[in-house]
C-alpha cells in the first residue's frame, strides 16, 4: 500500500470515526459496522472540476479523482459512461412529462452497473496484491467479475446461488471462471462468502473489498449531474438488492455540492423492489429505521437479497429525503419489462421491470409530481432473464416467400400496417440462387 | 429533402456516375448497380478536423459530416463509439503483439454494428416521412430496427429466416414489432423484401434506405482509426454476411486519408465467413472477381448470407488491398467465442467466434505477421446466440452453504485455486433467518 495514496482516502467506520488506511478490511473491528471510503475533499478540490471531467476519457476514469484508485494504477477498461436518454414515449404513457431514463443496461462490458463496482474492486485486488478474486453474487455481478477478471490475468471463484438463470450461469462460465453453485438463496451465499475470504486469501469484492468496490456505484451519480448538464434531478428511482446503489447515487451527489460543481438542492429517493422480496421497502413504507429480514420469491433474482446489508442504512436515507419506496409483483415486472422496450426501444433484465414499474406507480400515486425532473436508474440488460418473457408473444406461422403470401398473412395479423393496397402479386422463385 | 442536404452528399451511380439527389431507391435503373453516398469532400474539409470530432459526442454523431444525415436533423440516441481494446491475451495465445479488439459487442443500443446503421437508415427514413419502416435480417438487425424505431415513433414491420435464434426473435418482439417469419433461409427473405418495398411505402433499411444505411459503417472505421490515434492499422479483420461492412471501413479510411486525417499507408483487409457459407472466402481463394452463391449450413445465423450483394465488390476490395479471406467450422467458431471471453472477458455471438477463429487462423498460417497492428472487428453480443455454448460447461453439484463443503468441493474440483490450507470448519446456520 503506497503511503501517497492515504492521504486521499482511507477507510474509516462511520460509527466510531476510527480510520484504517487502507486495507482489505470489511467492517470496523471494534464497532462491526460496514467501513466506508473517506476522502479528502479539500485536496481533491482542485483536481476534479467541471472542466477536468470533460477532458477526461468517456468512462468512468473520468472520475477517479473521486474514485479510490491506487496511486499509478492505470485503469484498463473503458467502464460506464452509458446513456442517460430523455424518455418522452414512457413519460407519455405514464404521465411524466420530464423523466430520463440512465441505461446501465448497455454497460461495457458485461452489460450491468456491476462493470463500475468491479472495475474499482479489481483495482484494489490487484493493489493488495490477490491472486484469486471472488464474490457472491446474484448473476451480474458473477458475470462482471468473471469478464473484468479474465482480463486482468486474476483467477476468479464465483458463487452463486443454484437456481441461477442458465444465461447469467452461461456468462460467467465463458469466461473461464471458476462458478460454484450454493443450495440457498443469496443470503446464504453471501454467509459463506465471508468465511471463505478469511480462511483463503482471497479477494471478494463484496466481502473484504466491499469498501472499495461499493465506491463504484458512485460513478452513476456522477455521470446523471453531469448529463443534466452539471445539475441535480428532483427524484432518483433505484432498484435495491443490498441497498448500496441508492445510497452511494446520494453520496456522489453530496460530493459534488461539497465540491462546489452542482448547485445543492433536495433530491428525493425513491427505491424499487419486486414485492416478492421487500424488506426495504417494507421498511420504508412503515417507517421503521431497520429491515425484517424476507425469503425471496421473485422471479427479480438479481434484486433476491432478503437480508440486505445496507437494508436499514437505504430506508432511513430514503425516509430523510422524503422519498418513498415501492415494490410491484412479478406480473407487473414483466409488463414493465415491456413497457420500457415498446416506448423506449431499451429491453431490460427483471430488476429494470421493477424500477420501470415502480416508477410509473410512484407517478400514478402523485408521489412524483408529473413535472418533475426523475430519473430512472435502469441496471441490466434483458437477455440475461428472458425466461419470464417466453410465451408473451404469439408465435404466428411461417410465411412463405411469396408477396401475396406475405400480404394474405399481414391483411388477416396486422393490416393497419398497409398504407398503400396491393394490386399486382409477383411471385418469387424458390431456391437460393 | 431540402435543397442544401445535396450540396454536400447525393446517391450516384457507381457504374454510369449519374447523380440521383437524395431518394429512397437503392439501384441505378439504368445500370441496375447499387447506389452509393458520394460527399463533396471539398464542402466537408473544414468541418470535419480532429479538433471538430474531438469535441463532437462519445457516440457516431461526432462524425456527422461524413454521414449523410439531412440537414437540421437531431440524432436521439448516443449510437456507437465503443470500445478499442489491446489485446494482449489473446495475442499471446495465439502469437499476436500488437493486436486491437474493436468491441461493438456492447453497441448502443442493441449491442451489434447494426446499431451504427439503423441509426443512419432511420435519420433518413423519418426525413423521408415514412411511417412504417422495415427490413429483412438474420437477427442483428431486426433487434435494432425494433428497438430505434419504436423509440421514434415508428411502426416497425420485420421479416426474418423462420428458424432464427429465439433470444433474436424474442430481442425483436420485446418492443412491439411486428415479427414475420418467412420459410425460408436470408437471401427467401431479402427478395421478398424486395417486392414489400416496391409495393407497400414503406422505407426498408436494407432495401430502399440501403445505400444511407449501409454509409453507417462507416463509423467503425472512423473509431478505429480516432482510438488509435488517428493512423491506421496495418491490418483489419472483419467479418462478412453481405460483405458492405468490409468495404465502408475501407470507404471511412480512404475518406479520412483524402481529409488529410490521417497518413496514407497501405491497410490489409481480411475477411473472414463461417465454412458453412463462405461465397466470399471462397471467391477470395480463388482469386474470383465474383462469387457463387451457397446454401447456408452454420451455426453462424447471422452471416448466413448464402449470395450477398456486396460480395464480388468485397471479394475484389479485398485482393486489391493483398489480404485475404479465411473460414472456419462450426467448432472452431464455439472455440473462438470461448477463446475470446477467456483472454480478453469479451462475450461474442458466433459471427465474433468467426472473427477470433479467422483471425487465429490468419496468425498461424503467417498470413498476417506477429508484430503487425491488427484490428479485428466483434460486431455483436454473445447473449444473443447462447445455443451454441450449451453443454460446453460441466454442470457441476451444487454444494450446501457451509465452509467445510465448500473445501471439500474445491479440493476435488479446482484445488489449484486454494492458496492456503483450510484448518477451521465453521459451520453456516441455514434458513434465511
């Protein structure tokens, strides 16, 4: 660990205040609570500025100033910087009139915000000097560490729980890393993650690394002011699987109005969860300051963490904005799946149904008042869980290659699709040739 | 069309030169040749610099001036601009040091090329005041036809092979196109488009748009050449179905040359098919100037182009620039998509699988030498052709969630991973709580 780069951050427990420099290190040993990334603004405040982002590569190295990268570490992927798109088609249909959606399902590489966290964990694992890497995961993230660690010459163990859908288990295995399937749900995995990270000399990005890797979920927040032009929406909508996302887009947020670069003004959460698995939100709608633990059952798998870690943390955070949560069953998920592909031309993964259905339901609740500036953090991409979409859309017949064919068959499916008539019927000639 | 659009880019005829403006039409009447997308470079040179670009969006719009985009059009979406990456890993393995992967594997918004030229097509189609647009496609591009089209507003008709990859169909249906399969194999479908398009007004991309559209590939070039910072490579590999991406990377490079962008060098293509439809390798190997069609028989759906409309141009594009064309087996093209995910963590659909075979092959045989910088071009995403994987990856037991299991498991699967030896066993309490 170079000395230089302490004196930029370190890691420090939020409880107790204590510091730790920085090291491998998960929770605080005296306290237990989770260590957080700390970091000297004032000695940042020179070096990340409205005009030092822009010049910066379009990824999220853009932000390392506020990134805890190891001095000389050279970033090696371009991660993040996805689109953040004005969604008018949804708004239309929902009753918005000002909503963005961030699209994290187009993330390079793996294609999920899990790229960001990751990028920055293996950062730190190669920093401590880890051979083998590992996590827990709920699919993306077992993918992300899989590609980026490849990549990076580390070996990788990845554990997952056994009913995992076959196209996150696909995207793990194909890069080579070692996959271990759990009996139990993510809750379970995650438990032995962290006896496994003590007893093998292992770098897990959500166990001793998570401090480090959680950092990276920041980079959202700052990519969303920065494409609003260097201003803060009104509301953030954001799925919650442990609860860290929404509170590090809050933390990002805070670190530009500390840093002078966005103008501070209330920002409310909102957090999304399929009602399969929704101890936040639970929470959230009861106004408790902690989390009743639940067993998931949600085809959401990505978001199946019934004993979220940054559970009570989340709630207490969204309640202190003014924010709200909400949670929405599986058949909703799926038509909110739906519903972001047919106006938006986005197709995402179970976890983007729930915020995209959550949010129309926040809209239609008037908890987000229809002018309002919302953005919708979407997370994944769709063809990672297209299970629960098969069977949605008639299979009609094949046609054949014939016009008149073509034209019988779209006169008796969809004729509203023919502007014009057809007078004369060609006929093709078979064969490929 | 306005009047000024033509000053600066109209269609011609590459056969009998005549001028054409700016229409929907993709042949010559008199010459039956395809139309192409002549720029006043001369009108271009000040407004397209390093300087300009530079300052332009991370995404294709940055290249506007050597697009043909009517005049005063707004591009929506952040298209393109994806990832060059050193490959140094996969170099090692297959004896290669100065080798560039161009990943549209993670392509906005539907994760292939085709993204690039949609984009394009569609610019031109709304210009035009189609409502419905359309096209013929092995799966790529009628993702990304769906997807564009209904983000703008316009009903979208798709006509596809009727034995295409369910994760392409469903990737189509998921934003409210009307999907037809056709009985029959690509080149059934293309002239049926064909008639479609003369019949009903509707704008094909790949019909009566195509000689906009296909001025979208361009921008792979434009980025190659940018992210290398602006030179060329001595080499490109890229894949063939119709054989038009090959030659516009070739027209982006000649275009950037005669702008003064970047400096003349002679630039090798390669082109490279699945041996299970290989017109153009074939035609390259034997030194033709044209090409005889084929069946197609691969698992490489989305270059199954048994007589492409670009294939003698390519065919001839290619011997001209002394490189050469190679095809793989179905084997080899599982084998390249594990090979690149395993060394670099790039997950490719099958037509990458192609590229990284070929490419290895072209290695190997000394076609191209090992010190050589060599760009080969993955143009879609490996979600979206699973199939081919399944079985690749022992399923192996699932292990119950405690540390002595899980030991055990590892020292019988992978013990190679275990660092240290494992001397407590703690045993993990089930249930979620």
């Amino acid at each position: 660990m170079s000395e230089s780069s302490c004196t930029v951050y370190e890691l420090k427990c939020p409880e107790c205040k204590k510091g730790f420099g920085n090291v491998p290190l998960s929770a605080c040993p005296d306290c237990l609570a989770p260590l957080e990334v700390q970091y000297d603004l004032d000695s940042v405040r020179g070096r990340f500025t409205k005009e030092s982002v822009a010049a910066g590569p379009a990824n999220i190295w853009r932000y390392k100033e506020l990134l805890p990268i190891p001095e000389g570490h050279q970033p090696d992927l371009p991660v993040g910087f996805t689109p953040l798109v004005k969604a008018d088609r949804l708004g239309k249909r929902i009753g918005a009139t000002n909503l963005y959606v961030k699209n994290d399902a187009v993330c390079f590489p793996t294609l999920s915000f899990k790229d960001r966290v990751v990028a920055v964990a293996l950062a730190n694992a190669q920093h401590f000097g880890f051979d083998v890497v590992g996590c827990s995961s709920t699919g993306n993230l077992a993918n992300s560490v899989a590609a980026q660690s490849t990549r990076l010459g580390l070996r990788a163990c990845i554990l997952v729980p056994s009913d995992l859908e076959p196209a996150k288990i696909l995207n793990t295995q194909v890069y080579g890393a070692k996959l271990v399937r759990i009996e139990g749900n993510y809750d379970h995995v995650n438990r032995l993650c962290t006896l496994i990270a003590d007893e093998y000399k292992w770098g897990f990005v959500n166990v001793n690394l998570r401090p480090y890797y959680a950092e990276g979920s920041k980079t959202v927040g700052y990519e969303i002011a920065e494409q609003l032009g260097w201003r803060l929406p009104d509301n953030i909508v954001c799925p919650m699987a442990g609860g860290s996302l929404i509170r590090k887009i809050k933390k990002a947020f805070a670190e530009l109005v500390a840093l002078g670069i966005v103008e501070d003004k209330p920002v409310k959460f909102f957090g999304a969860q399929a009602t399969g698995c929704s101890p936040i939100s639970h929470s959230v709608k009861n106004g408790w300051d902690d989390i009743e633990p639940q067993r998931p059952n949600t085809i959401a798998r990505s978001l199946a963490i019934g004993n979220p870690a940054d559970g009570p943390a989340a709630s207490k955070m969204i309640q202190s904005t003014g924010g709200y949560a909400e949670d929405v069953s599986d058949v909703e998920i799926v038509s909110g799946i739906q519903e972001l592909a047919e106006t938006e031309g986005i197709f995402t993964e179970t976890a983007g149904g729930v915020t995209t259905a959550v949010t129309a339901k926040l809209y239609a609740d008037g908890r987000i008042g229809k002018d309002e500036l919302t953005v919708s953090v979407i997370t994944g991409n769709g063809l990672k869980t297209t299970d629960p979409l098969v069977g949605k859309f008639a299979e009609e017949r094949a046609v054949k290659p014939r016009l008149a064919e073509f034209d019988a068959f779209l006169r008796e499916s969809d004729a509203s699709l023919i502007t014009g008539v057809a007078e004369e019927e060609v006929e093709l000639v078979g064969g490929t040739k």
